[in-house]
C-alpha cells in the first residue's frame, strides 16, 4: 500500500486512504506516516467518529460511569497467519475491574472470557461493525458470550464492551 501511494504521489496524483475504523487505533499509522514522509509526501489524518464511540451508542451506554476506562486490544499482529492471543495484559489490566473495550480480540472471544477477572455474571456486549449499515449487537455475560458470538457467526470485525454492573448496565 505504501509503494502504491509513493508511485501515484510521483505521478502527480494526490491520494486519499480512507481507513473505516479508527486509523489510530487500529493501524500501524506511524509507520506509515514516516514511510510517506521519508519520501517528501505530506499526510493529513482526518478522523471520523470513533469505533468506541459508535460501540457505546451502539450498546446504549455510556463509557466511564466511574471515570475509568481501559481501551485495550490482543497483543500480537492480528494480520498474520501465525496470530495468537497473548492474555497477560488483557489479565492484568482486568483485575482493576474497569470498564474495558477490547479491539481486535473476537477471534479469541473464549480465551479472553476465561482470562479476565471479571465475575461471570459481568456484562459483555460484542459490537460488529458499530455503525455501519450491518451494525449488529450480542449481549450477554462473560459466562456465555462466546457462545453467543460463536452462535451467530461473527468472526472478525467485533469490539468486546465488558461493563461491570456497578459501573452502569449495557
């Protein structure tokens, strides 16, 4: 993609990347920018609304009813054949037991239920693709939303909302 957009710059092109997510969370826009940059080409980013507020509205919810919130994502590079989850942060992070949105996660939906310290009563919803046309919400607890998101299909492009009871419902 980067060769792509140096070899149409140097053609006098002027190239848009539009990016459906958050290109700062999802991506590795860093990279990208210093790539294009080395090369003499100007970037803007431009955000949109983000995921994780579309997850919320999706979920009718707000996000830090106590002021705390853990935005996390599954260790690892998730584009790879070999992606595995890595649980140690996902487990640390849980045992504040915070509000927690986990991006990029779905795959392991099993894994990151059993990992967290969250009671298995605590409600999960599971947002594919928040706010989009095929927008679709799963709710449930962390004791049976693997079932559920196994159930319906939904492998890839999901957010994961954990909301303790005492911090607001989903």
């Amino acid at each position: 993609m980067i060769a792509y957009i140096i070899e149409e710059v140097g053609r006098g092109n002027t190239v848009v990347r539009l990016h459906s997510g958050d290109p700062s969370l999802f991506e590795n826009i860093s990279m990208q920018v210093r790539a294009l940059t080395s090369h003499g080409i100007g970037v803007e980013i431009v955000p949109g609304v983000s995921s994780l507020s579309a997850i919320a509205a999706a979920s009718r919810t707000e996000l830090a009813t106590n002021q705390t919130l853990i935005v996390t994502r599954s260790a690892g590079e998730p584009w790879r054949d070999g992606y595995r989850f890595e649980s140690g942060s996902i487990r640390e992070l849980s045992k504040h037991h915070a509000t927690m949105a986990i991006f990029i996660g779905i795959k392991y939906i099993r894994e990151i239920m059993a990992t967290i310290d969250h009671p298995l009563d605590t409600p999960v919803a599971v947002v594919y693709h928040a706010s989009w046309d095929d927008e679709h919400v799963i709710t449930g607890t962390v004791a049976d939303i693997a079932d559920k998101v196994e159930k319906s299909g939904v492998k890839k492009g999901a957010a994961i909302l954990i909301k303790p009871r005492d911090r607001g419902s989903l």
